[in-house]
C-alpha cells in the first residue's frame, strides 16, 4: 500500500471497522472495530496516490470508474468511517493547502454570467425528469425536507417544508409572489393553491419549464401560477413577496451583491423576501472539487458571516434567521434510500458509471451534512420593519392555519365539493 495513504489511514481512522485491500491484494485494518464493517479495494497503486493526494476529487473518482470498489457495506458506509473520524485531527498539509488554493481562485469557477448560469443549471436540472422521479417525492420537491417529526415520512417532510416558508412570508389573496429557481413547480403552485396569490415562476431549466407549466395546466392553476424561462436579473417588479429555495447555492459569491440589489429592486416598499438556502457552519470556504466537476459547477454554498454584510450593505433589513441542522441529511437519507432500490431503473436511462456517480453524490452530500459542517438556513427579509408584525407569533398561527389545509381530512372535503 502506498505509504502515505497508510499512515493517513492509521492516524485518522480510530473509530469505526475499515478494511482496506491494497493493489497488491493486502488487508490493512483501522479503527477500533466497532460498528458497520467496511471493506474497500482498490484496483492499482495509482488510484492508491491519488486519492491520498487529492481525496476530494479523486476518490469520487475512482468510485465512478471502479478502480475504488466497496465489497462489505456501502460507499455511504465508507464516506461515513472516514469523515465521522476527519473531525478528530486536522487535514494533511497538502490537502489543507489545495483548499486554500481552492479558496483563493474561487471566483473564477463561479464567474456565473447568465449564459454560464444556464450551461451550469442545464449540466444538472435537464438529465432526464425520469431520474428524478425515481427519488423524489411526487411534488418533486429537490431541497430540504422539513421534518417536524423524526418519524416524518419524505412526504410529510417535504409538505411542511413548503408550509414551513410559506407560514413565514405572510401571503395575503392576490399578492404577487415571486419565485426564484422555481423547480418543478411544487412551492409556487402550493402558495398559488391554498394562499390564493399571483405566482411568477422562474427557472433556467427547459425540464423544469415545461414540467411547472404542465402542473399549473393539470391542477387548473395557470391562471394564478406562470412559469417562465427567464434569469431572475431580467425580472421587472415590483412584487410583494419573494420567495428563492434551493437557488442561492448557484449565485456564486462574486454575483450575491447583485443577487440582493436585485431583490431589493423587485420588492414593493412592504414586501417580505424569505431566501431558503444551504450554508456552512464553519465559515468561508469553497466547493469540493468533485461536486463542482460532476454535479454542480459554478455552484457554492455560502457561510452566513458572507451572506449578512452583503445584505446589509444593499438596505434590505433582515427581520428573522433559522438554522435546519440535520433536516437535510435525512432528507438525503431518504432520498439515497429510494434511488438504491430503484438503481436499476436508473441504470437503464444512463449508465453503471452514471449510477456510480449519482451514488456517491448523494452518500458525499448526506454524510456532509452529518459531519462536515453543513447545514441550511432560512433567512427572512423586508425593506421596511413594520411590514410584520412585531413576534412570530404569526408564523405559528399562520402553520398551523396550513397544516389544518395539508391534512387528509380537508383534502377529502375539498373533494367532496
């Protein structure tokens, strides 16, 4: 085995029951034996120095080509050993020096100019709706859950995620609500449906485009729900509410001054903005490496020590913040789960390596969340501080209004009229 990966292994891995078979067919062991036993391979001494020189980048790698093969447990199983143990030491030198080289040219790889913008949301958003219906739940709702329960169903999750915000921004009959990254349309027509307000959707994917409309056709909504391919910097307002789930991460953080100044400029004087958003908990940094190859380019989640001067600085007032810690690791979780069972229904619209690569990004993203400071946060916004009410005594009063709305016994009446 490659020495430097050995001696890495060994002061890092105490924890846990990690096997590793090297390229010349040796078992080497870490850890105390406790737990999920793990067994991993790998193929040749190259794969071996690469992924102890450039992990982040390298090991996704060789999982996606095969020269990195997991035999006891899974690739999820793997990720955890290693990253539940990462917290207990600091990182090499050369791996704390290629993220800082990261850090420091950052910029350039989320130069995100609309046309790049649209090649980036095109790389991930336009795969095959078929994919994402394989683990998604049926609104398709593709960020944070909402798990008021720990027993909450993707479903139940997912449906008070979108009541959680909607509760937030205080919605009257006939506002004009505004939604940027739009999705597949489940929050623009859930406001549209049970708050009775003007939903503008907007999204650079052509997949989702066609997807939202179609739902607003289906649910005869259209009227009150539109979905346009457009970049939300083309918008004109004003509007009275704002609402941005899952699209700041694609921003970048040379482009969030214009992201707020153009809020800022949408919103009526007594508009309300509620930006839900995935940040990290451990301050500035920058992308891994293969998730910005593979999944996401141009993409980056941001600390909240970036996020709040900027906002300051354009004259929007922040009015309320709330950290979801864990949410979105179970809501990976969940989302793992069903793409596993239905793996080989994904194997057959891509490829094994395709899969290969969907898998890992789900098992990297849930087990960042468990152990690498990520977490999502929900921060609400106003030109003017008397827009709300003084506690937020509303918010619950407002969930609870909605909950009674979500339940099955009211979808039933509904129905029944």
């Amino acid at each position: 085995m490659d020495r430097l990966l050995n001696t890495f292994l060994s002061r890092i891995v105490m924890i846990g029951s990690l096997t590793v078979v090297d390229s010349d067919g040796a078992s080497h062991v870490y850890g105390d034996g406790s737990g999920i036993p793990v067994r991993v391979r790998f193929a040749d001494a190259k794969t071996e120095r690469a992924c102890i020189l450039n992990p982040g980048l390298k090991v996704g790698e060789a999982f996606m080509d095969g020269t990195l093969t997991v035999e006891e447990g899974t690739i999820y199983d793997f990720l955890e050993v290693v990253l539940a143990n990462t917290g207990l030491d600091r990182p090499a030198w050369w791996i704390k020096a290629e993220e800082s080289y990261r850090y420091l040219t950052r910029r350039l790889r989320q130069n995100n100019t609309p046309t790049r913008s649209r090649n980036n949301v095109a790389h991930h958003y336009d795969l095959s709706g078929e994919l994402y219906r394989l683990f998604l739940d049926s609104d398709w709702q593709y960020s944070c859950a909402y798990y008021e329960r720990p027993d909450s169903s993707l479903e139940e999750a997912q449906l008070a995620k979108k009541r959680h915000i909607a509760a937030k921004l205080q919605i009257e009959p006939g506002m004009k609500v505004l939604d940027i990254g739009s999705g597949w349309g489940g929050m623009g027509l859930y406001i549209a449906r049970h708050l009775g307000a003007e939903v503008t959707g907007v999204t650079l994917s052509t997949e989702q485009y066609e997807r939202s409309n179609a739902r607003a056709a289906e649910a005869g909504l259209s009227d009150r729900a539109k979905f346009h391919l457009i970049d939300y910097r083309k918008l004109d307002g004003p509007f009275d509410r704002i609402v941005s789930v899952g699209m700041f991460e694609h921003v970048g953080v040379g482009y969030f001054p214009d992201f707020f100044r153009k809020c800022l400029s949408l919103l009526s004087d007594n508009g309300v903005m509620l930006l839900h958003s995935i940040g990290r908990f451990d301050g500035a940094g920058d992308t891994n490496s293969w998730i910005s190859k593979y999944i996401f380019p141009g993409g980056y989640i941001p600390a909240l020590s970036e996020v709040l001067p900027v906002i300051e600085r354009t004259g929007l007032k922040v009015t309320d913040i709330e950290i979801l810690r864990l949410h979105y690791a179970e809501t990976l979780r969940a989302w793992r789960e069903q793409f596993m069972a239905r793996r080989d229904e994904a194997k057959t619209l891509y490829d094994e390596r395709f899969c290969r690569m969907w898998e890992f990004y789900l098992a990297g993203s849930e087990t960042a969340f468990r152990y690498q400071d990520m977490m999502n946060f929900q921060i609400q916004m106003t030109r003017d501080q008397r827009a709300l009410p003084l506690t937020r005594d509303y918010m619950i009063a407002e969930e609870q209004r909605l909950r009674d709305l979500d339940s099955p016994q009211a979808a039933y009446r509904e129905a029944g009229e």
